[in-house]
C-alpha cells in the first residue's frame, strides 16, 4: 500500500496517489508535504550508480493547469479527469528533442528503442523490419479499388466494400506489393516471397494451412482429445520439419470460437450471385413441405394435451413428491415440421444446487442435495449429498412405466429401446387413428433456478421483447446425459441444459420485425436434416436439432439489417453450416469455447457436409428467365 504524503490515505500505488493528488490537492506543492511544519518539496530526483535513466521526468504538462506528469498516459487519465468538458489536445514535453518514440535504456546508458515509429500525423505504427534495414509495413496492405482506402487484413477490406461500396461488385484484393498479389505475402531478407513455400500440415488428417495459428485453431476444433504434436510444414524443396509447441492446446482453447469466416451480414452484401427461378421454386416447394395443416396440428394438440394432463396427475398419485412439466421442443417454439415432435421437461419440486466452481469438464457438473431429507430419492443421494444421475434416471424411468400401465391412454404407447446414454424416455403416441404415432420424450430433469454463472448473458437484438430475454435467463436445467469425457467423477457429472431458454428465443426470433424468414431458415435446415435421415437410415444418429438451434442463433445474431431475397439469406447460410461441419465445430450460443460437434462421428459429419453441399447448388441453379 502506498500513503499520500499530504493527507496520509491509502493507495495502491503510485498512478491512485498521482490522480488523488491531481483531485484533492491541486493547489498543493508537486511532492505534497507530510506534515504541516515541513516546507513544501520539489521533484525528487533518484541517483543510481549505473546512470541517471532513472530520473524522474515530469516533461508533460497539462495546457489548461499546471499539472506535470512523467507519461503521456497519466496526462491523458488526468485530463479525463479534472477536464472532462474540453477535448484533449496533443501533449506538450518540456524536453525539445523528446519523440514518441519509446526508449528503454541499458546498464550502460545506450538506449534502445522499441520497433514503433510515428509517422506524419504522429500515428503509432508498428513497423517491421527485414534483414537489410527495410520497412516492409507499407508492403502489406491491401488496397480498394474504388478508392484510397488501405486495410492491413483481407477481411477488413471487404468489411470497408460491403459499407463504402455496396453497389459494386467485390473484386479480388489487391496488396501494394511489387508483385501486386492479391494475397498476403512476406519477402525474406533476400526479396523472395514464402506465401507458398510454407505449408503446415496436420498430422491427423490431410488439412494443410499457410500458419502456426491456423493448424493450432484447427487442432483446437477437430483433434482435441489429441496432444499437439507440433506443427509440420513443407518448404519448397519437399523436406519437412517441425517445432514442439507447449502452449498451443490452450491458445486453440482461447480461439475456439473466434470463427474465421465472415459475418452472415456481410457474406449477404458481397453475394452477386444471380437468383434463379431453380432456387425459388425449390425454396417454396420446401416451404410447402414444412407447412402443417390446422387441423393436424390441433388433433396433435389435444391429444397431447390430454395425455400430459392424465400422466402427471397419476405420477403424482404413485410418487410422494410433487412433479412439474414444462413444454419444450418444435412444437411450443412453433418451427415443427410434423404434428409428431413433442419433448416434455418432468422435475420433482425438491432444491438443489449446482457446482459451478468445479470446471473441469465444460458443460457437465455435480449437483447437490439442498432439501431436507427425500426419502424416495435416497437411493439416488451419495454420502455427500451429491445425486447420481444414472440411479436417478433409472427411478424416473420406472416411475413411467408403472404409469403407462395405470393411464387410459397408456394402451395406445409403445415404449421405444433407445441407447442407454440417452436422457429421454421416449414412447410412440398411436393417439390419431389413420395418423403417424406421435413421438414423445419424456425428459426426467431439475430445474436449476437463476441463470448459471458459466452461461453468457443473452442479449440477442432480434427480439424485441425485454421480458422475453429477462424469462428465459430465470432459470435452466440439469439432464442425465452421459459425460463422454474420462473424469473420476464421471458417474456424479449432469449435462447442464437450456431448454426453456431455447425455446422462447425461438418461438419470438421473428418478434423484431425485421425479416419473418428467420424460423423458416431454421425449418429449412431441419428438414434437410430430417430428409437425409430418411435417406440414410441409421447412418444420422447424434447430430440433432439441438445442434441445429446452437447454430442459427449465431445466424440470427449477424441477421440483414435490409430486406434481402430470401434464397441469398438461405444459401450463405448453409454455406456457414457446410463451413462448420468441414471444420467440425460449432461453437455453443449458451457456452463459451463449447463445441456442440466435438462428440459427433467424422463419418456423420462427412455425410452431413456433402448433403448440405448439394442443397446448396440447387439455390444456385441457372440463370433467372426474363
């Protein structure tokens, strides 16, 4: 703790004792005083045996006081201060040869300066300099060719084209190089370039990059249950090398889901692809297709209704605890595509909480008994109170069986075998005569009240509702998936779920008004999905909607702002998704460096990749007829 020397208080250090003097002492002497006998101090200057680089400088003055600093930084904290009402001018140094440029002096008194030079309207730029003395920093830009725009990056030009632009066609960028490449490129201290020399290939599949960084993000992404072998590149003789990496597993942990495409806004605006009369029809053909008919959708209603109503009131007869539903899946979010989706969230009225500290596996965490003793559930309860998911699932589970055997209803369902990792107890509804069997998970879950402190804010611009957002962040849930992770408390870990969140984004993401397409896109997408399941029986089994929902959120969140033909929205869409399955990863909207995709079988993925492909040529199609 630092002391101010005037009024004795307490600071951390030195930068909270120069803006309290700044406020509080103004009128004082530069060095205060620390008692009122002593005479008011000047600079003190500190003298080192090996040089005098450690003076204390105060070279920079304020122009509207008499304040002094010793960096420019101070100056500026001080004037946003003390003089928040005026703007800040250029600095004025009482040293005549000072310069910008930052300096740090040697033992020996020899000044080295950093590699940062101004230029002429004293912008601090950062220069890099080859083998000969040169500065290559002009030689990596990238020009626009409709005006003097530069930008360091690719992306940033067409960020400038899509805004300053829009009109125009998007041309291939040009560098200010000699060569007037389009790409990138760094010459060596002998003029040449290596753009194409250095290759880094990844030892686990046949991806190549033109850097470290890319491998490391792709490893990141695709191979994480693998160390990072180091990266390996190919020079332009054929000969390989690499170099081992101690930090790249968790620098492609902290870029897992910086994505490297462009956002959907953007890929809209640059989109000069014609739309054909093909794609129109196809889109509406589809649209056709996902449409239901009021009167399915109401005698699925009922029946559902009927049947949860006489479920939960006998699960309430057979078991001492109170249990609660709430509605989750396309159906309540209003994006079904058949009157045969329905997903029901089953919970005890019990408390319990939730370790959120314990990190070590994302998205999986133990959950405690709060209440006071429950003894139906003691047989699911460790000594430590913690619950253990697969004996709670399989109480639940029995608990519907003796159900289904006491309802009416109950004759009409078979029970379907599923996988044993699976959450949901899933049964055939034969509930319309005539009609397909109503599919229904039944989800045996707790409800976890207030929003967890791992999940992002939601703070999503395409609802207009504030109390949408505000109720679905009240609370969310925990679900006995399987963690697929090797963990010592692998049988105790819970999959946290967002359910009730996901559904109220998606029943009100068309509540903006800016476009009424977005849970058609959504829709669209599922029956790709749905159809190539038909297609491919049994070779689709772990990529869901779930997945699906993860995805276009992020969509929605980089939705047009103007009102765009709806087959150009939809085709850069699946060009982001087909983007993610190539890249196996797409990041979790709920959860930061999550990948939904991370667990899904490479086969599937492949299949899933060459499906969208092919749905994406057909929005392409031929030239529109006059």
């Amino acid at each position: 703790m630092k002391k101010c020397d005037i009024c004795f208080k307490d600071y951390k250090g030195d930068a909270g004792i120069r803006i309290h003097k700044s406020k509080a002492h103004k009128d004082e002497p530069l060095g205060g005083a620390s008692t009122k006998d002593k005479q008011s101090k000047t600079k003190t200057t500190i003298q080192a045996s090996y040089g005098d680089h450690q003076t204390k400088d105060f070279k920079f003055k304020c122009k509207f006081c008499d304040k002094r600093t010793e960096t420019e930084t101070g100056l500026r904290i001080h004037h946003g201060i003390v003089h928040k009402g005026t703007n800040y001018p250029e600095h004025s140094s009482t040293d005549k040869k000072a310069s910008r440029t930052k300096s740090v002096p040697d033992a020996h008194g020899i000044t080295y300066p950093e590699p940062f030079s101004t230029d002429e309207k004293g912008s601090r730029t950062k220069s890099v300099q080859d083998a000969h003395g040169g500065n290559h920093a002009d030689d990596l830009l990238f020009k626009c060719k409709f005006c003097d725009k530069t930008s360091q990056t690719e992306r940033g030009l067409k960020i400038h084209h899509g805004r300053a632009h829009q009109g125009t066609t998007y041309p291939e960028p040009s560098s200010t190089d000699q060569k007037g490449s389009g790409t990138k490129s760094v010459p060596d201290a002998h003029g040449g370039n290596h753009t194409d020399d250095l290759q880094f290939n990844c030892k686990f599949c046949d991806k190549t990059f033109q850097t470290e960084r890319g491998l490391k993000i792709h490893h990141g992404r695709v191979h994480q249950d693998k160390d990072f072998p180091g990266h390996c590149y190919k020079n332009s003789t054929g000969s390989t090398a690499a170099t081992k990496d101690p930090y790249a597993k968790s620098v492609a942990k902290e870029e897992l889901l910086r994505s490297p495409s462009v956002p959907l806004d953007m890929m809209v605006k640059i989109d000069k692809a014609t739309v054909t009369d093909q794609a129109i029809d196809r889109l509406s053909d589809q649209l056709e297709e996902c449409k239901m008919s009021k009167k399915d959708s109401s005698a699925a209603s009922e029946a559902m209704n009927s049947f949860t109503d006489s479920f939960l009131t006998e699960l309430n007869k057979i078991s001492k605890l109170k249990w609660f539903f709430f509605n989750s899946g396309s159906f309540y979010d209003k994006t079904r595509n058949s009157p045969d989706e329905f997903d029901l969230m089953i919970y005890p009225d019990v408390q319990v909480s939730v370790d959120f500290d314990d990190k070590s596996v994302l998205g999986f965490y133990k959950v405690k008994m709060v209440s006071t003793r429950v003894p139906e559930l003691d047989g699911t309860v460790t000594r430590n109170d913690y619950i253990r998911p697969e004996a709670y699932k399989t109480y639940v589970f029995e608990l519907f069986d003796r159900v289904l055997q006491k309802i009416r209803e109950g004759r009409r369902v078979t029970k379907r075998v599923k996988s044993r990792n699976s959450p949901a107890y899933t049964i055939d509804y034969k509930a319309i005569p005539g009609k397909k069997a109503i599919d229904v998970d039944l989800v045996p879950c707790f409800k976890i009240e207030g929003w967890p402190p791992v999940a992002k804010r939601l703070d999503p611009k395409w609802i207009s509702y504030d109390s949408v957002v505000h109720n679905a962040m009240k609370s969310c849930d925990v679900v006995c998936k399987k963690c697929p992770h090797d963990h010592p408390d692998n049988n105790l870990l819970w999959r946290l779920s967002f359910a009730k969140a996901e559904k109220m984004l998606m029943k009100h993401a068309n509540s903006s008004g800016d476009s009424t397409f977005k849970k058609d896109a959504y829709r669209f997408i599922k029956l790709y999905i749905c159809n190539m399941k038909d297609q491919f029986p049994g070779k689709i089994q772990k990529f869901s909607s779930y997945c699906i929902k993860q995805f276009i959120f992020t969509e929605f969140d980089n939705w047009p702002k103007k009102p765009t033909e709806e087959v150009i929205i939809q085709r850069n869409i699946l060009k982001h998704l087909i983007e993610g399955l190539e890249e196996r990863c797409i990041p979790n909207y709920f959860l930061q460096n999550d990948n939904v995709l991370q667990f899904i079988p490479t086969d599937e993925l492949n299949l899933l990749c060459r499906g969208m492909k092919m749905e994406y040529e057909k929005l392409l199609g031929k030239k529109r007829s006059k």
